[in-house]
C-alpha cells in the first residue's frame, strides 16, 4: 500500500496532478461525491455524520460556485453558502487535507428572478434557461449567448452587456477562491471542471447554439481571466463532454480548447446505471482514458448517478455491478470517480457505497 496519510500529501496543483497519476499506475481511484457536504447547511466535515458510517473522509468532495455567487439566488442565501463553503474548504484541508472538486453552473445573463416563468419551471435551473419550448419567454434573437459574451453585445438582466455581465461573475468567483487558503494563507488545491457536458441542450453554454470554434474560445478566455483574477491560485483545470460525445475519439476531442487549458480529461455518464448500456460505458471509460494518455493528462469520469435516481435496480450492488465492471476494464485508466449524487441517499445505496469504500482500489481518508 502507498500509504495512511500519502495520497492526500499534495501541495500545489502540481503535487496533486502526480498523484492521480500515481493512482493511475497502480490500478487506483480517488472517489468524489457532489454535496457529499450540502454547504447551504453545514460548514465542517463533520457535520453530515456520514463519518459514523464509513469511518473516514473523501479527499475529494463536489461544490459548485452557483449557489454562492450570481445575481439570481437572494443576497441572503449567496452570503450564507460563500460562509459556509469557505469554512467547510478549510476545515477538509485542515483536518484531512481534502480538496475541492468544483462545478459553476453559472446563471444564464437573462436569467432573471422577477421572471415567474423560472420559478414555476419544472426544470428549475437557471442556467437552463435558454431557447427550448420549456421556456417561451426566452429571447430567441439572444441564443447565441457564448457569442455575446464573447463579443460584449446583448443586454443582460442587469443592464450591462453580456461581456460585462460575464467579466462580473468571473470576477466573483476568482474572488471566492482568492479565500481557499490555508491557515497561512497559502491557496488549497482545488478542481475547476468549466462548462460541461458541452454537447448537451439544457444549459446556455452548450453547443447547440454555438459552435465548435466559439466553444473553445469561451472555455479559454474563461481560464484566461480566471489566471488573471486569481494568480494564485493552485488549479487543475477540467474538461468535460456528457456521455454522447464520449463514445468515439473524434467527438471526444471535436470542442476540446488544447492541452494549456486543461489538466484533466473528464466525461459525464448517468447511462453507466443501465445494464444494456455497459459495453457502451466501458467505451466511452475507455476513449477518455486514451485521450487523456495521449496528452499527459489525468482521467476523470466526473458525473453518474443522479439523486432522483432510486429506481434504480440492485442499489445495494450498484458499486459492484455498473461500477466495478467499467473502472477494471482493460485500457479504463480513470483517476477519480465523481458520484454526482446519491450514492448513500438510502439504506440499500449505504451498503454498496460501503463495499466501495472498503475496496483496495478507492482512495478516501482511511486505513490502508
């Protein structure tokens, strides 16, 4: 075994990159979940109780920047979350040296809460919002919104042009990870996975509206400013397609903004839940496993397993069964393994996160 306390010995971006290399080589995966701490609520580690069951910590756990920032969510809720978060990204660090795993589900610019038609929307998401018949009021002329922002025109719901609109939120959030530091200031490593699952149609910064060409663009001036922003900090940066761009090379690496503007290779798969869909799974683990050796980056499935999903079958094998068989296959080279939710929501979902937890092959803050 590597080691008690080794694999979360990481200092900088760097030192945390080579260790998910190091799992790589030695048939090893780092398991994340998404609100594995639900930072509206709680602001430790220890505060969800799920360490009475386990026994340990993951050293990577999901948080996502959109609950905290914005101009959507109440000023109330935004300052409580940020307090929250911050409080929670340095008591992981403190105590396990745990790093953040983060999402930026960013609002749409004409997402505006006075519209009724957002809040009664069954979606309920307001990057969703966008030109799609759950949302007759969108401004049709204004679709394109990675074209707006990156040539400053539109008019987003605070008045400002949607490239102004955009350098504001940026701006935010380099703001908020300014303040994951440790208790000597020093910045805690962190992932940044930027405008994912690229190729679906529910957000506004997917492809459907945009292009190829504009999609890249988008995802390096988003690095670019956040370099600028937060000089500082320790950031690998994800990239991340949803499963129907993982199936072959070709559509894997179609938007892919180059090798200086990512660190890690990821891809979303919430059809791993399905039998009949698991020789497709084990393709798609296997074609960013591939690309991401072919340009020195680290694998990382970053999604599975919806919250809502509890009809699943067998969830008291799901690790076992729709897991294990992609993870192990010959060529899947996966560094990290992101549960986006309810992995451990219900009883029987507790005893395969458990079989999980104990494998050789999952790196948590446990005995080794």
């Amino acid at each position: 075994p590597f080691g008690r306390n080794l694999w979360s010995s990481w200092t900088d971006a760097a030192s945390v990159k080579a260790l998910f290399e190091k799992a790589r080589d030695k048939g090893r995966i780092y398991t994340s979940q998404h609100k594995y701490y639900d930072c509206t609520k709680i602001n430790s580690i220890t505060g969800n109780g799920r360490y009475n069951i386990y026994g340990g910590f993951p050293l990577i756990y999901g948080i996502d920047f959109y609950e905290m920032s914005g101009t959507y969510i109440n000023e109330t809720s935004r300052a409580k979350t940020l307090k929250n978060t911050l409080n929670l990204v340095k008591d992981a660090w403190r105590r396990v040296r745990a790093i953040p795993s983060c999402s930026w589900h960013l609002e749409s610019p004409y997402a505006s809460p006075d519209n009724p038609e957002l809040g009664e929307s069954v979606l309920g998401c307001r990057y969703c919002y966008q030109n799609i018949d759950a949302y007759p009021s969108f401004p049709w002329l204004h679709r394109y919104q990675i074209g707006e922002v990156l040539n400053n025109t539109g008019q987003a719901v605070t008045g400002q042009k949607c490239g102004d609109w955009f350098d504001d939120r940026v701006r935010e959030v380099a703001a908020i990870i300014n303040q994951f530091v440790d208790d000597e200031g020093k910045p805690i490593p962190m992932l940044f996975r930027l405008w994912h699952e690229l190729d679906g149609w529910w957000a506004w910064w997917q492809v459907h509206d945009t292009t190829g060409d504009q999609y890249q663009r988008f995802f390096r001036l988003t690095v670019d400013k956040f370099r600028e922003y937060c000089p500082n900090a320790q950031i690998l940066w994800v990239y991340c397609t949803d499963y129907a761009s993982s199936q072959t090379s070709e559509d894997y690496m179609k938007y892919y903004p180059g090798d200086d503007y990512v660190d890690i290779m990821g891809y979303d798969d919430y059809h791993l839940v399905k039998v009949e869909e698991r020789d497709k799974s084990i393709t798609r683990a296997k074609v960013v496993s591939a690309a991401a050796r072919e340009h020195g980056k680290v694998a990382m499935l970053c999604e599975t397993l919806r919250a809502a999903e509890e009809t699943t079958a067998n969830q008291d094998i799901f690790f076992q069964d729709f897991v294990w068989p992609v993870v192990t296959s010959e060529d899947v080279s996966l560094s990290i393994f992101q549960v986006w939710g309810g992995a451990d929501n219900t009883d029987l979902r507790k005893e395969s996160f458990k079989w999980w937890y104990d494998n050789e092959k999952t790196i948590f803050s446990k005995r080794y």
